[in-house]
C-alpha cells in the first residue's frame, strides 16, 4: 500500500520537530535558548526606552527584531510538543 503525501508529508515535518528537540535538548542548544531569552529581555527594555524617547524607525526596528526573536525562540521551545502531536497524528492515521 503506497502512502498518501499527507503522511509522507507529517512524517518529514515529525522528522523535522525530532531534530529541533534534539537540538533544543544539546549543550549549545541551551547556550542559543538561553541567549535568545536574554536579548529578547533587552530588546524589551529597549522598547520600553524608545517608545518615549526613540524615532519611530528605531522603535519599528526594535519590534521586529523582538518578533524575530520570539518566533525562533518559540520554534526550539515548542519543538517536542509539536513532535508529540505530529506523532499522535501520524498514529491515527495508521490505524
């Protein structure tokens, strides 16, 4: 029986979500995790300085570096949930 591209398809993306863990889990992927954090906490602060002070360019640049941030930060620390629910996916399609 042939797999349908749906499930080719979650079992690369469950591939993916293991690497990201693996990654998250390693010694260099707590150093990336923990640097993160620490300038999203200054790029916070910074916020908080340029929306009195600031031009509205800076405080612009400053937001879209704390989204950039955010997401890649959230991409490691989602990493095993969004594995466990690719996983439970990809089961129940094979039942």
């Amino acid at each position: 029986m042939e797999k349908s591209q749906e499930i080719i398809d979650i079992e690369e993306e469950l591939s993916n979500f293991k690497e990201l863990s693996s990654i998250k889990d390693s010694k260099a992927g707590k150093l990336l995790i923990k640097s993160l954090q620490r300038d999203i906490s200054s790029t916070l602060a910074t916020i908080l300085t340029l929306y009195k002070e600031g031009t509205e360019s800076h405080l612009r640049a400053m937001c879209a570096k704390l989204d950039s941030d955010s997401a890649l930060l959230l991409v490691f620390t989602n990493a095993e949930k969004n594995r466990d629910q690719a996983q439970e996916i990809l089961d129940s399609m094979n039942e």
